[in-house]
C-alpha cells in the first residue's frame, strides 16, 4: 500500500489537484492523507476531497510536526508500507504511481528516496542534492541526467516536496525534527538517518511537476524567520564549525543590509537569527 501524505495550509485548491493526478494515474492501491494545519479553512471539507482522510492537527504545527502525524497514523495501520510526502502545490507524473512497488521490490535496500521535481516547463528543478560539511554548502545537483539507464543514485539529502519513505526499513516509525518549523526539515531528515545506516537515493523512475504556489510568500516575515531558523540551526548541526561560524556572521550581515531594501525580509531573517539564539541560550 502506497500512502500520500500532504500538508494542508490554506491550499485545499491545490491539494484537490494534486488528487486528481494521483488519481488519473489509474493504480488503486493507495489512500491519501492531508494534515490540516488550518483548521479554518473550510475549502478542506469540499466535496473534490471526500475520497482523502483528513488529519487534524488543530492549529499550525509546522511541516515536520504534521508529517509526523500522518507517518504515525500510517504506522499504526501499516508498518510496512510505502510513505509519499508530497507537496500540495505538485502534480504527480501519470507514469509514477504504477512503479513505486516495483521499485522498492527491486531495491529493498533503500530507505528515504527522492523522485525528480520538474517545473511546468520541462526543466528539472530537483534530481539530487549534495552536502559539504567543510564549507557547510547545501547543493542542488541533478544527479540523473548524466545516468540515465540507471535506476537510482545515491544522494546526502532529498527534497520534501517529494519524498518516499519505505517503512519496513525502520524499527520505529521515523520522525522530522520539530525544532525545524519549516524549511530544512527534510534536509536534517536525510542527514540524520543516514548517520543511522540508512540508505537514501534519488530515482528517475518516479516524479512530479511543481507549480510553485505563492502561499509562502504572503508574509515573508514569516517565511525569512522560519527559514533562517531551520537553516542555522541545520548548519549548527552537520557543518563544521568554522563552516558555521563563517555562515553565521554572513548571514546575519546580510540580513542588517536588507533591512533597506526589503525590510520584511531583513526584519525576518534578524527574527530568525533572534530564535536560534535563545534557542543556544535555553541549552547553556
């Protein structure tokens, strides 16, 4: 059984479509959860969604906070099965679905896999990432097109706009940080269970088109602060220190020259910087 899990912050529009792709696809063994971090939106309970199981998680817990309870519901049902974390701003490719049990029958060997992340246009906007932790530097490489025939290829870190999860491989449902509201939480995901033994790759045979929704950026306060958060306390965790230290005194430069500019954006970044401090301090 293949189970998608989405997120749900005012996108219920979205998510409809998302369905109605996987659901064109034409293969019948799957359900599709969505975990309703806005409990006021009521789009969530149209009827294009009757066929999904909604989660409520009562107020907005952040990204990694509400796959967590979707993977544990999951988990309860099924501790074997196939887990697809997919953005609601995706369409799935149409030949995608009809693989995925092939693929972890043929490579059983694979924990965490990304699939390929495409834009409207054609153009591939994820195939792999790679991680440096000398220079701290968190690339996006496309790591496929090079390697065509083959069927996987290993990756540090996959993106969570689309990721596949196969839970026969855990002893215990695995989790998302929740110290990482939003942003980077996929990026510790990967980084941590591969420092478990965990095999993670990203594959061709399975993927999706992203239509990069403007959800994010209705507050981009908010957006800068969470992501300067989860970044530092990412690069905190798996740079090396001098890495870090270097990142660290960048970024925050950074952030008091936007101030000018873009203040909402300066404004969030120092918010950001402002979190991971107290953050050190309550540890101290």
């Amino acid at each position: 059984m293949i189970y998608f899990i989405t997120v749900n912050y005012y996108s219920a529009e979205l998510i409809a479509n998302l369905l109605k792709s996987i659901q064109a696809a034409g293969a019948t063994d799957w359900k599709f959860l969505v975990v309703n971090n806005s409990p006021d939106d009521r789009l969530i309970d149209g009827e294009e969604l009757d066929s999904a199981l909604i989660l409520d998680a009562g107020r907005n817990v952040g990204f990694g906070a509400a796959c967590n309870l979707g993977l544990n519901w999951v988990y309860r049902q099924d501790s074997r099965a196939v887990v697809w974390i997919i953005n609601p701003d995706t369409l799935v490719r149409s030949d995608s679905l009809q693989k995925v049990q092939g693929f972890f029958e043929t490579h059983p060997e694979l924990s965490i896999v990304g699939t390929t992340v495409s834009e409207p246009c054609g153009k591939i906007w994820f195939a792999g990432g790679r991680f440096v932790p000398e220079t701290g530097a968190m690339l996006c490489e496309d790591r496929l097109s090079d390697s065509p025939a083959v069927a996987w290829v290993r990756s540090d870190w996959v993106t969570g706009c689309s990721l596949l999860i196969n839970l026969s491989k855990f002893d215990r449902c695995p989790q998302f940080d929740t110290d990482y509201f939003l942003y980077y939480e996929d990026f510790d995901f990967c980084q941590r269970y591969a420092k478990q033994g965990h095999l993670i790759g990203v594959t061709g045979q399975m993927g999706v088109v992203h239509y990069p929704s403007s959800i994010a950026n209705r507050n981009l306060f908010t957006k800068f602060k969470y992501s300067t958060c989860g970044y530092l306390v990412a690069m905190e965790r798996y740079a090396a220190k001098s890495a870090f230290i270097m990142r660290f005194i960048r970024l925050s430069g950074h952030a008091l020259l936007l101030l000018c500019v873009r203040p909402q954006v300066g404004i969030g970044k120092l918010a950001g910087v402002a979190i991971y401090l107290k953050r050190v301090i309550r540890r101290c």
